[in-house]
C-alpha cells in the first residue's frame, strides 16, 4: 500500500489525542479499566461486489482459507483496540488496484481484480519456471502459487493494520516493516512456502517490469528484485541448516548476502515479538512471552556468531557457522 503520508500523520496524532481522553473518561467514572480490547478480525466476501471473470479466483482463495488462518492467529495472539474488516471486493475506494490497508488500520480491501493479476503471474510461473528444489512438488502449480503468495501479501496489509491500530513504534520505513510482518508470520506460522512463493512471484513481476524507473526507485516500497531476496534472507536465516544448501549453494540467495541472514531474522523475530508483547491476549501471554524470551536469546547467540565471523565476513570470505547450541 502507498503511505497516507502528511495526512495519515495528523489522523493518528488526533486518534491518539481521543485515545488518551476516552481513557481519562473511564478513570474518571471510578470502574476498572477494560484492559481486554476487544477488537476482532473478520474476512468478508462481498459476493456481490466481485466481477464474474475474478470469481473463480476468489473461490481458490476462500477454499484455501489462508486469509481466515492468518486472522485467526491474530484474533487468538493479540488483543486489538478495534476491529479489522479485510473486504474481499471489486468495490474499492478510488485508485485502489492493488491489496491496501485504510490508514487507520481498521479495513483491508483485497481487490479480487488484483488476485486474477496475482493468479496471472503465479500461472506464468508453474508453467515458465523451474521448481526450486525447495519448494514442494505436489503445491507447485497455479492455484497452490496463487493462495500462498496471497498468504504472504496479506501478512503484509496485516503489518500494517497492527503499526496503525496499535501505534507501534516504527524505527525504519513502514513498508520495510509490513514485509518483515509477512516473513515474521508466515515463517512462524506456516513454514517456507508462503516465502517460497512470494519469492517466485515476485520476481516473475520484477521480470514483467523490466527496466527500473525513478517512480520504482523513489516509491516507499523496496523495488521488487531488492524484496525478493530480503524474503529469502529471512527465511534462510531462520534455519541456515536446512535451507543453506537449497537456497544458498544453489545461487538463489546471493552469498554476498546470505552470512548476514541469521542475525537478520533474529533481529525481526525479536523485534516483532517485543512489539507485541504488551498487546498479548491473556490467553496467549505465556506462550508469546516465551517465545519472546526465546527470540531474545537467539538473538544474542547469532549475534555474538556474527560478530565472531565479521572479519571473514569483510573480506568476503563468509560463510554462516551456527551458534552454540541455546541453553534451555
Ligand atoms: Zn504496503
């Protein structure tokens, strides 16, 4: 999605003015503050509003349910302060063409138009691309493509909808961030495939697009070819043992790149975890804490690892060498 820019900063400066008043009400009545939001995600298909020619599509995705299983972690794992509406609709707001999230976190639209374009290229792709080794043979076809990219672009919106709805700190570009949702999600929640997919997705777009413009360069949004490899470094640094040989030695994921990748997701699994965490539902708070203290001990070990590899690593020399193992 494209920023809101100037304006989205004075509509969150207000709802936060309001947020801090509605709080001073509660205080002020005497009653104990409600300290469980109550906010829920809800998919809707507006069966109506979808064209006839992305209704075959639209039935891929609902079948394959990937948009209900990401909000549910959600609805389990977080209490939002409001409620989420992602709308599966041809009737979108003006110059809408792509999956956005409203800048005050509240809607996804998911414009069926836009998954035909995704369905588009995810077809070129099981029909134009050699299969990674990596990527299971029996999900490597159009349909399978399409769900588990949208799986992965719609962790991307859900990025977004918790920096707006929660006000998280952002400490680099919000885009960057809703990335590093979609690869902190779906990798913890679902495995390689959504990143797999995303990944071969993307890059057949960044093919289609040929030559980078200034637009391109100058978007909020890393230039497809540059996030292609930021969603493969994630995945290989969450687990270099497994995926160094199918990503790495086979040329996918750059080694210039790969040895900084461990410490790159260990970096964006505690970060989102700590961002979290205040906003745990009481259900989830000891498994999120844990996982929490867990993220922040893996982050110190593959710091420390880096840290031990630098030299080796600037003079090109690099290669990953796996922590200690962690204590329990
Ligand atoms: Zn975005």
């Amino acid at each position: 999605m494209n920023s809101g820019g100037y304006s989205a900063v004075v509509r969150t400066a207000v709802a936060g003015t309001l947020l801090v008043l509605g709080f001073a009400v509660v205080s002020c009545s005497g009653d104990a503050p409600d300290d469980e939001a109550k906010g829920k995600v809800t998919v809707v298909y507006e069966d109506d509003a979808i064209k006839p020619k992305n209704r075959q599509v639209v039935e891929v995705i609902r079948k394959s349910r990937v948009l209900e299983q990401s909000a549910d972690w959600v609805n389990t794992s977080l209490a939002l302060p409001h409620d989420l509406t992602v709308k599966v609709t041809d009737k979108v707001p003006p110059g809408v063409e792509d999956a956005v999230t409203q800048p005050d976190g509240r809607t996804i639209y998911v414009p069926p138009e836009f998954l035909t374009q995704v369905q588009g290229i995810a077809t070129d792709v099981a029909r134009n691309v050699e299969r990674p080794a990596v990527f299971p043979q029996d999900r490597y076809n159009a349909d399978d493509l399409t769900a588990l990219s949208t799986r992965f672009i719609f962790g991307h919106e859900l990025g977004h909808a918790l920096q707006r709805q929660l006000m998280l700190a952002n400490i680099g570009m919000e885009e960057d961030a809703a990335d590093g949702f979609a690869s902190f999600s779906t990798v913890n929640q679902a495995g390689p495939a959504p990143s797999l997919a995303a990944a071969l997705v993307f890059d057949q777009l960044a093919r289609k697009q040929g030559k980078i413009t200034l637009e391109g360069l100058s978007s909020d949004h890393p230039v497809a070819q540059a996030r292609v490899f930021n969603f493969l470094c994630h995945l290989e640094g969450s687990d270099p043992e497994k995926y160094e040989g199918p990503l790495v030695a086979t040329g996918y994921l750059p080694k210039s790149r790969a040895p900084l990748c461990p410490q790159a997701w260990a970096m964006l699994d505690h970060g989102w975890w700590t961002q979290l965490r205040p906003h745990f539902t009481s259900a989830f708070k000891d498994q999120g804490d844990k996982e929490q203290q867990d993220a922040r001990a893996r982050l110190i070990a593959e710091t420390k690892a880096f840290a031990e590899q630098l030299d080796a690593y600037r003079s090109g020399q690099g290669a990953h060498t796996p922590p200690a193992p962690r204590s329990p």
